[in-house]
C-alpha cells in the first residue's frame, strides 16, 4: 500500500545511476552543487545535458552510468560533476528542469475573477499532464517506483520534493488568493491541493506507469483538466 500511495503521488521525475557511477573524489553536497534551484534558470548547455539524461531513461531505464551520460551529451564527467556537485545533485537537476515544463499561467493584473481562477487552475492543469503524460515522464517515475522503500538512495525524497511537493508550492498563492478574493473556501490549503492533485492526476499517471499504451492526446488532456477544474470548484468554489 505505502508503494501504491508513493506511485500515485510521484507528479513527475527522477532517475538514477548504476553503482559504480559515483566520483572518486569526495563531491560537494547535493543542493550547494546547483547552479539553480528553479529549473528555468539553468544555461541551455545544462538544459541540454540534462534532456540527454532523459533520453537515455526513456532508451535504457536507470542502468547507466555517468559516463553515459557525458557521452550522450557530449560532455565531461569533470563538467557533470562541477555543475552537479554529486549523484544526488545531478538527479536533483533533472527532477527539477523536468517539473520546469510545467507552466504557471500569469494571472491577472486586475482583480482576480471566477473566470480568471478558473482558467489559471485549468491551464496549470493541463500543462501539469501535458508533462506527466510523456514518455520522460513515466520513465523517470518507473525510476523512482523500483527504488522507492528501498534505502539505497535519495531518490524518493528526491522526486517527492521537487515533483508533487514543488507543484503544492507553484498552485498553493493561486489557492490562497482565490480564497483571499472569496472565490474559494477552504480551511487547509494542503487539503485543498490533495484534492486538486485527485481531480486532476486520478489514476491517469498509474495506468501509464503500469503499462497502458495509450497516452491522452492533447485534446483528451484539456477535456480531463477542464472537468477536474469543474468538479474542484464545486468542491471548494464560494459564489
């Protein structure tokens, strides 16, 4: 059960290394190693770094080493690991860069209007599924499920900080100015974005990890988001 609850409550991303992929020398922490702690504000030589390490979780899983991934990005290990810092920091950066793809629509500059809420909640929504839908996406979670529970690693910690945890964080000021602005009720914001992850989420990611073949389309996608927004604001909606 505590297995079946960390898959469906993995909202994208993580990866990991063979064993014998560690630096010989001692590395600086994890989080001290990040050039940035948004996913937006790495160069676009990171970027393209880690899309590689993506693309070989997609090509091979979890069993491959950094030196893998310096060839596939045509990169040094000495680099990975000045960027990076360590093992961690690097499956850190790409849990990151990969929760990035999902967008915050801006919201108003006026006052903030049912309608307005409403559109902001179903753009972050769709965006959310866009990128937990994809084929980097469920090959970074059927990572971390095959670790999960199993002390080796970081990787769940990992994944839950900077994957459903960082998600609370992006939704949790649009939540409390709905209800600052009286257009939601509320008494918890956590509980709040539980239900809002259910409503969107559902057993959509689950089905995928496990094996389904059919991945929603786009306009599968905004409908799923448009009616788990519906069903949220009847839920929680004030006026």
């Amino acid at each position: 059960m505590t297995q079946y609850r960390t898959v469906r409550y993995i909202a994208a991303m993580t990866l990991t290394f063979a064993p014998d992929t560690a630096p010989r020398k001692a590395a600086a922490p994890a989080d001290a190693a990040m050039a940035a702690s948004q996913g937006e504000a790495f160069t676009e030589r990171q970027q393209e770094v880690l899309d590689a390490v993506l693309k070989l979780m997609v090509a091979e899983g979890d069993g491959f080493s950094v030196a893998a991934v310096a060839r596939a990005a045509s990169c040094s290990k000495e680099t990975l690991y000045k960027w990076f810092g360590d093992r961690d920091g690097l499956l850190t950066a790409t849990v990151r860069w990969q929760a990035s793809k999902v967008r915050m629509p801006k919201l108003p500059q006026d006052r903030l209007t049912r309608q307005s809420l409403e559109a902001a909640l179903t753009g972050f929504a769709a965006s959310w599924l866009t990128v937990i839908t994809g084929d980097l996406s469920i090959a970074l979670n059927r990572a971390a499920v095959s670790h999960a529970g199993s002390g080796k690693s970081r990787l769940g910690e990992i994944v839950l900080t900077n994957g459903p945890f960082a998600m609370k964080r992006r939704i949790e000021p649009l939540l409390e100015t709905g209800r600052a602005a009286g257009l939601l009720d509320f008494e918890d914001v956590t509980d709040a974005f539980r239900s809002f992850f259910g409503l969107v989420v559902a057993d959509t990611q689950i089905r995928l990890l496990l094996g389904e073949d059919s991945h929603p389309d786009q306009a599968e996608i905004n409908m799923i988001s448009a009616q788990a927004v519906t069903k949220f604001l009847r839920l929680y909606g004030r006026g």
